[in-house]
C-alpha cells in the first residue's frame, strides 16, 4: 500500500477522535458552561447536524477542485471547527464550533474514498479505503480514551486544542503524501447529483442507515447495559468501549480483502451476522464474558459492512462517485442519530436495558432486507467498470519516502469494477 494512504488514516484518526470524543467529555462541559448534561448533548447533534450538511454541500462546491488541494481544504475546515471549539467562550459559540468542525468529515470520506482507490492497482481497491477507514476505528481504541483522560485532567478545551494539531499534522501529510489528483473528468453538480438519483446508489445510502442504526442503537446506550444488567463498575466502561473499538477495527481490517473479493456476499453475511449477533446480545448480556464477546462482535460485524457499503455507492454511481461516497457518510450519520432515537424509545417504553439490542437486530434485518432486494434488482445488469467507454485511464504514481515514485502505487485512476455478482 502506498504511503499516500497513511496520510488519509492520519485525517481519519482525527476525525474520529473529535466525533466520538464529546460523549465521555459531556459532564466537563456542561459544568464549566454552567448548562446541563442533556442540553450539552446538542453538541454531539450539532456535529451530526454538519456532516449531514456539510457531505453533499461541500463536495458539491468541490466538485472541479484538485482532489489534493480539496482534502487539504476539507482538512483546515476541520482543523479550525476543533480550534474554535477550544477557545469558545460560551456554548452558542461552542455548538457552532461543533457544526464547523463536522461540516469537512463527510466530503473527506467520500473524496478520500476515491482518492483511495485511485491509488493502487486494480483489485485492491477496497482494501485502500478500508486502510483509510483503519485511522477512525484506531480512534475509538486509542484517541477517544486519551483525549477523554487528557479533557478530565487538564480541562475539555485542551482537547479540541490536540485534536486541532492533529489537523494541522495532517494537512502536511496530504501535502506531502498524496499525488497531485484532478478532479474527476467531466465533473459537474448536474453530473454528480444524476449519478445520486441512481437506483441502486440510493438503495445503498438506505440500507446504510437501517443497516448501521441497528449497531447504534446498542453502543449509544452500552455504557448503562454495562453498569445496570452486566454489572461491571463504572470505571470498567472504558475498557468495554475499548472492546468495542478493537471489534471494529478487525472488522475494517476483514472488511477490505472481503469486499474486494465479492462485494455484496460480504455485504450480506455481515448484515445477517450483526442481525444474529444482536438479538443475542440481549440473552447474555447478564453474563459478564459473554458480554464482553459480544461486544467485540458487535463492532467487529458492525464495521464489516462500513466498506462494502462504501464501495457499493462508488461503483454505482462511478461516472460521479464522490457526492455518492460522500452522501453515505450522511446516510452513517443518519443512521447513527436514528439508531439512537429508536434504543432510546424502547427503553423509555420500559422494556428494559438490553432490549435496544432487539431493536438493534430489526433494524439490521431490515438494512439486509433491503440489500437483497437490491441484489435482486441488480442481478444480470453486467455493468462495465467504471471509466469504460471513455479512453485510456489515467495513471497514478504515489510518492515513495525521498520523494520518488514508488511504483507498486500506481494504479488505474478508474474504481474497481463492480463485484456485486461475485
């Protein structure tokens, strides 16, 4: 894998420190701003609020700059949302630091996705994005936990201060590392939002947010299953969120050679395995090992689907695919405030703690549902691969460590064809 990916896991990690980070920083912040716990909340829906926005709008503006310099771009966004998040003197301000700083994440994801794939050679690429992918669930095991401890100890604004310096660090790695890219050829907002109405791209976007509120709808309330049906201690939490973060990243590290060998079977066998995992998470949640298997599990089975769901939009829509990689980091979004909502209903309807679990399982039944209908809707097509008809693809060279080309990166600037009929 060339280096260039190595600088889109760096943004990655980034990003995925500062979404996640706010949930363990809560209490410290709604004490020192003098508001309360569930208004405080708003600052995890305010980052939410700009991905959502920010995923379509800004890869839309986008849509003629070199992808270099738009990542750079995307990536200084980013780095000052963190930055006026640190210095915000009121919780207005601090929400509106928030919606800045979650405006880039999606337009980064789905621009990097292609990015990604246009870097090595033909076959691998879904193994590039899910090596891009790596840096945010990295973030849950290892940067979600330090910038939590580093926020208790030396004040929630030093961490929004870090979070920032890791922007800034990764701005010079793409810089650095990534090869000068144009934009994709003949691209145009008429273009990219014709590609989004495509069938299938938007059979994608919604299996992704049934598929992916089925996992959210467990993790936005693990912690209270944890403490109130397992029975660890509170300080335990963290080490279980850390499972969860390790399950996830096996899950991104399985996800790329499997998705680049038969897209949809994975798609589907993890959609059903999470759908399966789920509903018997409920029955042994009491169980404290059993638990703690399962949680792995669940983020690993989880994050199975984050790839192939990526790739399956990108090949979809391949005469246009960033706006599609992008609105799928909206749809994950979406899914994540939905999940949330329904686990929350259920328990308010007294239920008990671990029926979010079940809830969970419908959801992701319903999300392999609709990838079967899909499948089905798309079995016989024979699409070309992308970039077909169009003259000789172009050549990409990633710079090696002096600067050099390195040439196990180069790579047909055209995605991976598409693999649903493997």
């Amino acid at each position: 894998m060339p280096l260039a990916l190595l600088a889109l896991a760096i943004s990655a990690f980034g990003i995925g420190t500062t979404e996640f980070v706010m949930m363990g920083l809560l209490p410290d912040v709604a004490n020192d701003l003098g508001t309360s716990v569930p208004t405080a909340g708003y600052l995890v829906s305010a980052y939410a609020l700009g991905v959502v926005i920010g995923a379509p709008l800004l890869t839309a503006l986008g849509a003629r700059v070199p992808r270099t310099r738009m990542l750079v771009a995307l990536m200084a966004v980013f780095t000052v949302g963190n930055l006026a998040s640190a210095l915000a003197p009121t919780f207005g301000l601090l929400i509106a630091g928030r919606l800045l700083a979650g405006l880039p994440h999606g337009a980064f994801f789905g621009v990097g996705a292609v990015v990604a794939a246009r870097l090595v050679r033909g076959g691998r690429q879904a193994r590039a994005v899910a090596t891009m992918f790596l840096g945010l669930t990295i973030a849950n095991i290892v940067g979600v936990p330090a910038a939590t401890l580093l926020g208790q100890h030396l004040g929630w604004r030093a961490t929004f201060l870090v979070v920032a310096a890791i922007g800034l660090v990764a701005m010079a790695a793409l810089a650095r590392l990534i090869p000068p890219l144009p934009a994709e050829p003949h691209t145009g907002l008429g273009r990219e939002l014709r590609a989004l109405g495509n069938r299938q791209v938007l059979l994608g976007l919604l299996t992704t947010v049934f598929g992916f509120a089925g996992i959210f709808a467990v993790y936005s309330y693990l912690a209270s299953m944890m403490t109130e049906v397992t029975g660890f201690a509170a300080g335990s939490v963290p080490l279980v969120l850390a499972l969860f973060g390790i399950g996830m990243t096996l899950g991104a590290l399985a996800a790329g050679p499997l998705t680049d060998r038969a897209l949809r079977p994975t798609l589907y066998g993890s959609l059903g395995a999470l759908a399966v995992i789920l509903a018997a998470f409920h029955f042994v949640a009491p169980v404290k090992w059993a638990a703690l298997v399962g949680v792995v599990l669940i983020g690993a089975t989880g994050f199975l689907t984050t790839t192939p769901l990526q790739m399956l939009v990108m090949n979809k829509a391949r005469q246009a695919p960033t706006l599609a990689a992008a609105s799928n980091q909206s749809a994950f979004n979406l899914a994540n405030a939905g999940g949330a909502w329904i686990g929350g209903l259920v328990l308010s309807a007294g239920w008990g703690w671990t029926a979010p679990a079940l809830a969970g399982a419908v959801l992701a039944a319903a999300g392999l549902v609709v990838a079967l209908v899909a499948g089905l809707l798309d079995r016989g097509a024979g699409d070309a691969p992308p970039g077909a008809g169009g003259g000789a693809p172009t050549r990409i060279v990633a710079r090696g460590r002096e600067g050099e080309p390195a040439p196990a990166a180069a790579a047909e600037a055209a995605l991976a064809p598409d693999v649903a009929g493997r």
